[in-house]
C-alpha cells in the first residue's frame, strides 16, 4: 500500500472458545500482511479494541492466545505489550498459550465467578 491509500494491511480474528456461555473465553489472533505497517501499533490497538468489543457485545471475560514457537514478535506482543501470561506449551503443535482473564473469571475453575 502506497503511505496515505486505504486498504487493508492485516486482519485480527475472534473465536468464541467451545462452552463460551461457561467460560466466557475469546482466542484471538492477529496478521499485519504488509510488513511496513509492522512495528506501527496497529496490532497492540487492533487487539485491544477486539478485547473490549468482546467484553461489551459477548461478556468476554478470558482472551487466549496460541503463538507458533520461534514467533517473537507476537509472543511479545502479547506477553509485554498486553499483558497476556503464558500459561502453557503445546509440544505435538509447538505452540504457547498465553492468556488474559478479566475481572469475574475464576482460573481455577475456568468459569466465571458468582457475582
């Protein structure tokens, strides 16, 4: 894309996990195609809007993301830019899990808490 043209640079996907009514847990992922507008801040805001429409529209109250190893930048990304924790690591798929629970999610249980 020229500098100043509208387009499309990447996309940012939502999936409402498996038993959301439950856990109430979004995976989210994220590509910035055009490798000039990387390093700008549009995945970090991207991202961030997603989690808070998925937190006003859904009730979303967990946000995972699973990043391929050797993928630093989004690792980073979501570890130190949003504040994910990684919480596990896939071997058969050689991928982190990294996650973000919101207020009302209980960890322990995967479930939302009473409120």
């Amino acid at each position: 894309l020229k500098e100043g043209s509208f387009g499309m640079v990447g996309d940012v996907n939502l999936f409402l996990c498996p038993h959301f009514l439950e856990t109430r847990q979004v995976e989210l992922s994220i590509m910035i195609a055009e490798a000039g507008y990387r390093g700008r801040g549009l995945a970090s805001e991207s991202l961030r809007l997603t989690m808070e429409f998925c937190k006003k529209r859904f009730g979303a109250l967990r946000f995972i993301a699973k990043i391929s190893d050797g993928n630093i930048a989004s690792y980073s990304l979501f570890k130190n830019k949003l504040g994910f924790t990684p919480e596990e690591f896939d071997e058969s798929f050689k991928q982190h899990l990294l996650a973000k629970n919101c207020t009302g999610y209980d960890l322990a249980t995967r479930k939302i808490k009473e409120f």
